[in-house]
C-alpha cells in the first residue's frame, strides 16, 4: 500500500491583518520538519497541497530542509481550510455573544469557533455561508480521493486542521462532531500517516511531532 503523509501548516499569522502566511516561528517549524524527514530517510516521489499560501510556505520550508526544493509541487483546493472568518460573519446579529468573544484572546476565539462550527455542521446559521458543511465535506473527500487516483507510494500533502480533520472523521466513519473535536486539538506541522489504496484508506497516526518533541522545541508546538 502507498503512504500518505498529511502535514497541518505551520503557524500562521493570528491577529495579524493577514492571517495566510507563516509566522517566524511556522517558517522555523516546517524547516525542522523537512530535516526530520531527511534524517530518517523519509522520501516522497509526490507532493501535494492546498492554495493557501500558508500552504504554499510551508512546502517551501519542508522541502528545504530535506534538500529537495526544487521538487514539482500539485495543489488542489480540497485541501484549503474552511473560511472561518466568513462563518462569523454569517451570523450577522443572529449570535453578538459569539461575535464578542472571538475578538477576545486566542483561547477565546477557538471556544468561539467551536461553537460556531457546530451551528454550522447542523445548518442553523441563516446568513450566506462561504460554503455549506455538505460542501466542505464534499471537497475534503475529492481531495483525498485525488491523493488516491494520482499515484505515488509516498505522498506527502499539506493542509489546513479542518480538512485534516474531515479526512480523519470520513475515514473512521465518525460523527461530524468528532471533526470539529479534532479539529481544535491539531497542532501546526503535525504529522498524520496513512496507508491507502483505490480502494481504502487507513489511519495509522495522528496529529505526531516528532519534529518538535525536544524539551527546547516546546516553545514551538502550538495550534494558531
């Protein structure tokens, strides 16, 4: 069976007026990460990953650090992150108490985020959507259904934490209240293995940082 290594982004810019690019501490992360890859002889003969630039940053990274940066990269949308910001704007008045404590902390933000990703997966948010959670759902499954029909046997693809997410809840067959969970516990540059074939697609780990486990990288595991 092939593998398929699904990477998270690295940190990107929260509170910044441009959230889709890497912080500093993103750009140090994917560099690890590619080393890392390096070290243990971890190959890919096939990159892939979202539109986003964050996306786009942390392949580069990556792949510096294994020494292979001028390896051809595909992209599909079906990896980009839903558009969260639009979500909260969709609630227009219908939930001020959401809109209020998003612009608090981070911390208060994700409660936030929570609660609004499950207005949204149960279809109780009456303003217009970027996109419906059918939708999302559907364009994370074409992604990975592109990962299965695009050949490789080690496949390494970047995405956001809730394709990543939805990836991880269809291929268990799990709850949509299980992605939104998981959603919010995916760490940047973290590391999900499968295994996969046309036809079936396994989970072996997830949400790893092997990258990141030294005790002077602990500054470096966070989820914005």
């Amino acid at each position: 069976m092939a593998e398929l290594y699904l990477v998270r982004h690295g940190q990107a810019s929260f509170g910044a007026a441009d959230y889709d690019r890497l912080s500093e501490r993103g750009e140090q992360q994917s560099l690890w990460l590619g080393e890392y890859f390096a070290r243990h002889d971890i190959v890919f003969d096939r990159v892939i990953c979202g539109t986003l630039r964050r996306h786009e940053q942390t392949v580069d990274g990556i792949l510096r650090g294994m020494g292979t940066s001028g390896m051809a990269v595909e992209q599909h949308a079906g990896l980009n992150e839903y558009d969260f910001q639009g979500l909260f704007a969709a609630l227009g008045e219908d939930f001020p108490e959401l809109t209020q404590l998003a612009s608090g902390s981070m911390r208060d933000h994700y409660r936030a985020l929570k609660q609004v990703l499950h207005l949204w997966s149960d279809d109780k948010i009456r303003g217009p959507l970027p996109e419906t959670w059918a939708a999302f759902q559907q364009r994370v499954a074409d992604a990975r259904a592109a990962i299965q029909a695009g050949g490789g046997q080690r496949v390494l693809a970047i995405s956001s934490g809730g394709p990543i997410a939805v990836t991880a809840q269809q291929v268990l067959a799990a709850p949509p209240t299980s992605a939104i969970a998981l959603n919010l516990q995916i760490r940047n540059s973290s590391v999900s293995q499968y295994f996969f074939n046309a036809e079936s697609f396994q989970l072996a780990t997830f949400n790893g940082i092997p990258h990141l486990d030294d005790p002077a990288r602990r500054a470096f595991q966070t989820y914005g």
